[in-house]
C-alpha cells in the first residue's frame, strides 16, 4: 500500500500550553484507523491541523507527497482531505436533495464561488444516488432541521464525502446516537465509503466501535501519541488501559461475554 499521508514531528502550543508534541504518523491508502483519548488529548488539535483548521507551530504534513502546511481549508479539501465535525455542519433551513446540492455544486465548480446554476439534472441525479448510498433517500425533501440526529450525522458525513475524497477524517461520528443505532450507522457509513476506497480516520470515545470498524488506533495522551498500533494489540497497550480506556472496559467486556484480548 502506498503512504497518502506522512506526519512528522508535529507539535502545536498556545502559548505556555502544549496541545500537540512530536506527533509522527504515517497513513497507508485504505486504512481505516481509529484515533482515541480522553477530552484534551490532543485528538481534535490533530485532525484540525492536518485539515488545515489549525497551524502547527513547527513539524510536517505531507499529503501525497505534498506539504499542506500553511493551506486553507477548502485547498485541503481540494486536494483530496475531507472532514466532517462532532456537531453536523449542514444547512439548518434548507432540504436534504439541496444540502447535498450545494455540496456538489461547490465541489464541482474549478473557479471562484458558483458561477453556474446550482441545478442541472446530471447533478440531481448525482444526488439522488449519494442519498440512496447513504441510506436516506426518504428524507430527500425533509429539511435538515427536522431530521433525527443520526440521520443529520449520515447527511453530514455524505456532503464531506461527495467529492470522493482520498481520506475523509470524522469527529465522533456515534456522538449523540443510541446504542440501538449506533452500529447501524457505521455500517452505513464504511459500507458508503468502502465503495469509494477511502481511507478513513475517526475519533470515537466508544471502545465497541472502534474494535468493531478500525483496523488500526491511534491513542493520544496529553498531545502524544502513546500507541499507534493494530486495534487488539492497542487494547491491551498499558498505557492504553490505564489512560484512555480504564481496566473497567475489560473487566465489563469479560463479564459480558465480550471479547477480551488479555
């Protein structure tokens, strides 16, 4: 598999606080890597600077074989790395077909701003097969403030997958869902993007999906990488256990009848 993204000795502060510190990942095509740790650990600083959310204060991103560092947003996006957030960014008072419009629109125009109309039937159709792939087709005319929300997550993760990224990077994409659901979503999710062979991060608090979806973790504590490793061997990592998923996952997990990996 060949490298689409190489990070080297990334570091971030603000001010006297260290927020990222010698962060050095590399990302083969296809992956699907988890990326875990508590609140502050560093997880979301990564994704936005890799994004371009956020500047690093020193170190290296390459994106096939190019640094980003230093590019808006919507360059990156460009370029082939799209994200979507932990809170759905989509338009409140328009309809799914025109959320996902306008995502196409945007993504097909090579100028500055829309120039041509935001309508034409090639594009429409485009959209209609992207809300079957996603599986909410029969919310095609409900507008968006009225969706429940793991359908307002799939149209999010949808408009950000539209321009058939290289890597799509997700912000708890379960966050917010139930445990009914929440298995149900992903399945949707990775079976959308298998399609597309896109290599995909995610960060997830809830350890089931991550050992369910991701063959690969990344754990962050306290702006560090302290585990970049296959998923069963990341759950038995000590620092791991002892830093970001607690030896009561496992103890649960064994009385359960899950599985457990000790």
């Amino acid at each position: 598999m060949s490298v689409v993204l190489e990070v080297r000795d990334l570091q971030r502060s603000f001010g006297a606080v260290i927020a990222a510190k010698d962060i050095n990942v590399t990302v083969n095509e296809h992956e699907i890597i988890g990326i875990i740790g508590a609140n502050g650990a560093g997880k979301t600083t990564f994704v936005n600077m890799v994004t371009g959310y956020l500047k690093p204060t020193s170190g290296q991103i390459e994106f096939a074989g190019r640094s980003v560092i230093g590019l808006p947003p919507r360059e990156i996006t460009r370029l082939g790395i799209s994200r979507s957030f932990q809170v759905p960014q989509v338009f409140m008072s328009e309809s799914v077909f025109d959320n996902l419009l306008m995502a196409y629109a945007i993504a097909e125009e090579t100028g500055v701003g829309l120039l041509s109309p935001l309508y034409n039937d090639e594009r429409a159709e485009r959209v209609d097969s992207h809300l079957r792939r996603y599986q909410i087709a029969e919310y095609r005319n409900a507008m968006a403030s009225t969706l429940p929300q793991g359908t307002r997550k799939l149209l999010d993760i949808a408009m950000a997958a539209v321009r058939k990224p290289t890597i799509l990077m997700l912000d708890e994409p379960t966050s917010g869902i139930s445990v009914e659901e929440k298995f149900g979503l992903m399945d949707i999710i990775m079976d959308a993007l298998r399609v597309d062979d896109t290599t995909v991060l995610f960060i997830e608090h809830d350890m089931e999906i991550v050992e369910r979806y991701v063959s690969r973790v990344l754990a962050f504590y306290q702006g560090e990488v302290i585990c970049d490793a296959p998923t069963a061997e990341a759950m038995v990592d000590p620092g791991v256990r002892e830093f970001v998923i607690g030896e009561e996952y496992h103890r649960t997990r064994t009385e359960t009848g899950g599985s457990e990996h000790a």
